[in-house]
C-alpha cells in the first residue's frame, strides 16, 4: 500500500471515529441509552480497524498520522467531557453526592433522602 492509500485510509477511518463521537455526544444529550450501547459497539470496531491500519501504514506518514489522532484525541475529550457533565447532572437529580474517596482511590457516594425533582 503506497503512503498516500495508507494515509486516505487513516482520515478515513479517523473521520468515521469523529462522526461516531458526534453522534455519542447527541445521545448523550438526550440521555439514549440504547443509542449509546449501539455506538460503543461501533467505535470499538472502528477502533481496532483504525488501529490495523495504523501498524500497516508506512513510517514516512508519521507526522500526518500523528495530527490526524490529536484531531480525534480532542474530539474524544469533548465527548468525555460531556459523558462527565451528564453524570454530575443527573446524580444531582438523584441526590446523589461524592462524599470522598477509600483507599483505592474510589469514588464514595452517599444518597440524599429524597430525590429533587417535582411532578
């Protein structure tokens, strides 16, 4: 595979991952479980393909690889951040506070006595 196929390739299948975190953030928005369990499917399968073509691509494409994954690095920083303030919003819902951390440096919750929403 000459450096420019392994490189198309590479956008590709990085820009396949960037849709993919685009649609995880929209069902994170609306809180689609469903939705989410079918796009972590997909991004696992898009990442172990993203991840072949990588070891087969040629060492002369580093440098373009290497801007094509920061591209897709800070779109799965967006999605995590996101992800991360669905939770914290949705445990104030529940009442459901950190109280701390144990010896592992595990997350300690405690449940508030009642829930804070209105009907």
């Amino acid at each position: 595979m000459t450096d420019l196929q392994s490189l198309d390739e590479l956008r590709q299948l990085g820009e396949e991952l960037r849709a993919l975190f685009a649609d995880e953030r929209a069902a994170i928005a609306t809180l689609d479980r469903l939705r989410l369990a079918q796009l972590a499917e997909l991004k696992m399968d898009l990442a172990r393909r993203l991840d072949q073509a990588r070891a087969q691509a040629p060492a002369s494409i580093d440098r373009e690889v290497k801007l094509l994954f920061t591209a897709v690095r800070a779109e799965a920083h967006a999605t995590a951040m996101l992800a991360r303030a669905a939770t914290e919003a949705v445990r104030a819902l529940l009442g459901i506070e950190q109280t701390g951390y144990d010896r592992r440096a595990r997350q300690l919750q405690a449940a508030a006595p009642r829930l804070l929403t209105t009907y």
